[in-house]
C-alpha cells in the first residue's frame, strides 16, 4: 500500500512541475493550469482512497470463496486445506482465518479454531467480523 500510495503523490508532483513548466513557457496560463490542477487534485484524492489489493490477496478471496463451498458441503478436510491457501496467499486476509477457525470448530479442534479466532482479534480488533468472532469464542468456552 505504501509503494502504491508513494508512486501516486510521485506522478501527482510530476504533473505539479509540469504545469508550472508550461504557465513560464506562457503554453498554458495560471487559471489553464489551475483548473487541470484541480481535476488531477480530485483524481488522486479518489485513487488514494480507493484500496489496492495485492495478487495474493485476490487469491486468497478465490480460496475462501472455494472453502466456503467445501465447508457448506461439510467437507471440511477441503476446506480446511483451502482456508490455509488463503492465509498463505495473505497472512493479513481475515476471513481466511475466521473460516479456518470455524472448520477447525466443525471438527472438534477447539484449541486451535481459538487460535485462529484470537488472529483475527488481532488484525481487525473493531471489525464486524471481530465481533462475530468474541461470540463464537464465548460459545466454545462454554462447551
């Protein structure tokens, strides 16, 4: 994301020295260059803001999608195998690791569907699925 966000104000500050080349070489006057300088204002503001995902990452969204089938057919050693492709694809993917963890659940693995619940408590601690995640924690500790 960094690299991303740094080649983004790189090209910004290109077109910045650009303009002001062309307002002292009088090919474009200040309110020309102003009005340019506005709309590629506006069109970093949309691209920075807008989320950049990694290869990895969209695997892993193609990986989940596959184990959640496996997992609603209750085939878990699948969708097991598919969840851990996720994760490696993108360590930072949490809903590899909530769907991991609730297959680890299906299949008795208490111990470790907690460990994979507690790893997406630790990278998306305000998160929606965060909070399904403390329910699901809860429940098992009453088991």
């Amino acid at each position: 994301m960094i690299k991303v966000l740094k080649d983004r104000l790189a090209s910004f500050s290109k077109d910045m020295v650009r303009h002001l080349r062309e307002i002292v070489l009088r090919r474009e006057s200040a309110g020309e260059a102003l009005t340019a300088v506005k709309e590629e204002t506006k069109h970093l503001a949309r691209n920075i803001t807008k989320p950049t995902h990694s290869e990895g990452h969209k695997n892993a969204i193609q990986y989940v999608k596959r184990g959640m089938t496996e997992y609603n057919e209750k085939n878990y050693a699948a969708a097991e195998r598919l969840f851990r492709q996720a994760i490696s694809a993108d360590p930072e993917y949490t809903r590899g690791y909530a769907y991991l963890g609730n297959t680890l659940y299906q299949r008795g693995l208490l111990t470790d569907a907690a460990a994979m619940w507690d790893r997406v408590l630790t990278l998306e601690p305000d998160s929606e699925l965060a909070d399904n995640v403390r329910a699901k924690l809860k429940r098992a500790a009453r088991r």
